[in-house]
C-alpha cells in the first residue's frame, strides 16, 4: 500500500487575505493603470514622499524617457491601448494583448485626432509595462517607510505564522508519540497546505521567519534529535542563500530531502515539511532567459519587514534596501538577478506570472509542476478553505478545474470553509451554514462575496460548508490578537475533524 497522506486541510490564499496590507485587488490595479497613464498620481497622497516621488520619477523619467527601459517596458504602446476604451478590465486588456501577440498582429488605435498604428513588437513592450507597473504597484502599497512594511499591519500574519508553527512543532509530538515513522508522509508532512494565487510573498515570509526563529531555538524530539520546519514549493527553486554575501547557488528545500534526513540509518536531526505553492508564480522569481531554470530570491537578510522578498526593483528607490551582489547585477542592475546556474542576467520581464486571460497560455513548465501539485492536494483533501480567494466567476477555466480536481472525493464527506469579507454584515453568528447562507444569498449585500458563495456552493455540498463574513486576519483575531484557538477551529473544526487536533492518520 503505497503511502496515501496529504495535508488535510488545504487554505486558498487569495487578494482578499492581504486586503488589509494594503495590497490592491486586481479591480483597483486597472484603475491605477488609467490614472497613471493619465499622470494622475492622486492615490499616493498620503504614501511617504520619498516613495512618491520614486514612483513618479519610474513613471515620468524612466519609462517614458529612458531610452533603453521605455523600449523595453513600453508606457507610451501601454497608454495608447488603454486610451482606445477606458472600461476594459484586467482579463479583457490582458486577453486581448495575448491574442494579438499570439497571432503576431499589430494594433491600430484612435485617439487624440488621429490613428497610431503599433507593430506586435510594441505590444509585447506595452504587456511587459503593465506586468511591471503591477509589480511596482504592490511592492509599493506595503511600503509604508522607503523598504519596510508597516509593523501593526503585518503583526497578525506574524502571529498566524508563529501559532501555525507551533501547532506543526504540536503536531510532531504528538505523531512522534502515536508512532508514527519519522521517515513517512504520515510524520513529517503538515496537516495544512497553502496555495496562494496572489504574486505576494508576505505570508510566505512571515512563516519563514517563524521557522527559522524555531530553527534557531529548536525543540528536541525523543532520542534527542532536533526538529527542524521548512517548506516545499511543489517544484524545485534555486536562490542565494538569505544572511549570506556569497551568490553560492542555495535551494528552497523539498520532500525528497526531508526522506533522507529523516532516515533511521543516519540520524542528524528530524526535519517537517509543509507545501506551499503559487501556481501564478510570485514576484522575485525568473525563468532564465539562457537556461530556462526557475530561480527566485528572497533578499539578503532575515528581517521580517523588509520588503527585500518581492525582489529587486527596476527603480532603486522603490526598493530602498536592496544589495546587488554578483559582479554582473551591480553592472547593469535594473531589477538584474543572476542566474545562479549559468551566470545569465535576469530582468523583472523574465518574471513568470500567469495573469487571467482567456487567450491559450504559453505552458510555463515549473508553473505547470506546481498546477498538478495544487490538483493533488486538492484531490486528497479533507477541508479546503477559500482564505479571501474568491472563485473568479469571469474565468470559467478556474472553475472547471477546481470541479475536475475534487470530482473523486466523495461530496458528502468534504468539507468547506469560506472567509470572505463583508462590511455591511455585522451579526454575533461566528459561522453562517445551511439556512443562514442561502438567507444571505437572498439578501444580496455584497454582489461579489455573493457571488463567491455561490460559486463555492455549486462545487460543494452546501450541508458542508461553513461561511464568515469577518475577513482575513479578523476571522483569527480575539481583543486584537492572534488567538490560538480560534486558528485551530478555522484549519481543524471539530465538527469536520471529530479527534481535533492534531488530526489522526490511519
Ligand atoms: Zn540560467
């Protein structure tokens, strides 16, 4: 019998989860995209001036003049497509740049009085440009000092990041004492597994400041080896290591090497794993242009709210802290990585995003690991939770998808958690269910979170589905802290997990 564990709770990271960051959902990012191209810089008011200005300076001076990055990151193609019809969204813009890239074809605009025609090149420079504004946007709506996130905002992801730790340090003893084999599935792999759809990295680098504080001041287990956590992205990522000057080529680790290190022959220490995957791919990272590697960088130093993990910027400013390391990167820099395996320069436009577009993707191959990674925890789930990810109704593909994924699990066993948030709710019920949710349907507040529930609803059997309305952190969150407790209701409730935590593994 082959080895048939899998997380058994699986959280589906979406914008909603880091609304309260600051971070913009796709809708508001088009809106900025208009305004920018506009040169109305009103939604950076009340942002830091020097970061203002940072911005500005990309906008006006190097995307627009600089001859070589105004070429490469097209604003002037961008604007002009945009200008044709002002009420496109993300997917319809991005779809329709796909389609015309696909088919090699140009693009003839109106506007001002006059037509201006752009060759395919200029679309594929107009694409890049708003990839990178998108990535510029992000990295400079967590920014509330030049280089660091705001302090009270992240806390409660550190918090949440610091009791899931605790609770897979929990878990360890507790299969330790079960008896459960440290070198299977059944021990070393978490009961939870993320998968996030936004590009941010926050929460990705909140848990592993929590490992690595851990790390550093380990528990041990029963025959005195140490526990060490760490996480499996769902395909192998090369990156220099984090606190280290060197660019010496490190890995992210995975599952194969946590079977070794935990091999009863060779005892050093007795290493956990917890899967978290970005199938849309997270910024920082690169498919080199030479070798066609995945590689990725999470900055030079272990500080939490630095915001070094999204990567260098094409604009120092806007990326106050970061260090170029190699010879190479501080030649050309501009957002260069190098590649770690072959030496060849990477720019922000070599990073791997999968935006929404109904045009036939470009198959990213790592991307593509990861998809059937993310199909395989979905598949072998117990209690899946759409952590503010809502099911994008306007991308039918998502959905078919998820429908294929969970198509074998019998629906009267799986369960389903739904975080969303609404602020015209206010009701003292912790969780709507059955009767509750189609009341809510009914009443129709909030389009969008209906919407949501409603898609939810028709890939579940809505008996098993459990809804709040509080949001991300707020569903976690008791007197303005992170309460264990309810943490452990949100990944393991009772009614859905009858032993509690930890779970049991048959
Ligand atoms: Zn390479």
């Amino acid at each position: 019998m082959p080895e048939r564990y899998w997380p058994e709770t699986v959280i589906l990271w979406g914008a909603g989860a880091t609304k309260s960051l600051g971070l913009y959902a796709t809708k508001e990012l088009i809106q900025l995209v208009i305004k920018i191209n506009k040169n109305d810089f009103s939604f950076l008011e009340n942002k830091n001036e020097k970061l203002k200005n940072a911005f500005k300076k990309l906008v006006i001076e190097d995307l627009t003049k600089d001859s070589k990055l105004s070429k490469i990151y097209d604003l002037k193609a961008l604007a002009t497509i945009i200008n044709t019809n002002t009420k496109l969204n993300m997917h319809e813009l991005f779809t329709m740049l796909d389609q015309l890239i696909e088919n090699g074809m140009g693009f003839n605009a109106f506007c001002n009085g006059k037509t201006e025609f752009l060759r395919v090149e200029r679309i594929i420079g107009a694409k890049r440009c708003l990839i990178l504004l998108i990535e510029e946007l992000e990295r400079l709506s967590v920014q509330s000092s030049p280089g660091y996130m705001d302090e009270e905002l992240v806390n409660p992801y550190y918090q949440f990041s610091k009791i899931l730790t605790e609770l897979m340090k929990e878990e360890a003893k507790c299969f330790e004492d079960r008896g459960y084999k440290r070198d299977t599935r059944r021990f070393y792999l978490y009961s939870y597994a993320i998968v996030s759809f936004n590009w941010d990295p926050i929460l990705l680098w909140n848990i592993f400041n929590a490992h690595k504080e851990e790390n550093d001041n380990p528990m041990y287990m029963k025959d005195g080896l140490k526990l060490r956590l760490f996480d499996d992205f769902g395909t192998r990522i090369a990156s220099t290591e984090i606190g280290k000057d060197e660019s010496e080529i490190w890995y992210t680790s995975d599952e194969s090497q946590c079977k070794r290190v935990n091999d009863y022959k060779y005892p050093s220490r007795i290493v956990r794993i917890g899967k978290i995957l970005f199938p849309h791919g997270v910024f920082g990272s690169r498919i080199c242009p030479e070798c066609g590697k995945y590689i990725t960088t999470f900055g030079a130093k272990w500080d939490r709210l630095s915001t070094e993990v999204f990567g260098p910027s094409v604009f120092g400013g806007l990326q106050k802290n970061w260090k170029y390391k190699t010879k190479k990167e501080c030649e050309y820099r501009r957002g260069a990585i190098e590649c770690p395996y072959c030496g060849q320069v990477t720019y922000p436009y070599d990073m791997p995003l999968i935006m929404q577009t109904l045009a036939k993707k470009r198959s990213i191959p790592p991307l593509e690991e990861i998809k059937t990674e993310m199909g395989l925890l979905m598949k072998n789930a117990k209690h899946i939770i759409f952590a503010g990810y809502s099911l994008p109704f306007d991308d039918i593909m998502v959905k078919t998808f998820f429908m294929s994924s969970i198509s074998g699990n019998d629906k009267s066993k799986l369960k389903c958690t739904v975080v969303n948030f609404d602020e015209n709710y206010s009701s003292d019920v912790e969780w709507l269910k059955n009767e509750e949710i189609e009341k809510y349907i009914k009443s129709n507040k909030d389009k969008s979170v209906v919407e949501c529930i409603e898609n939810v609803c028709d890939i579940f059997n809505i008996q098993n589905v459990r809804i709040s309305l509080k949001g991300i952190p707020d569903v976690f969150m008791e007197n303005g802290k992170c309460s264990k407790d309810k943490i452990i209701d949100l990944l393991y409730p009772k009614e859905y997990f009858q032993e509690g935590f930890p779970v049991e593994r048959d």
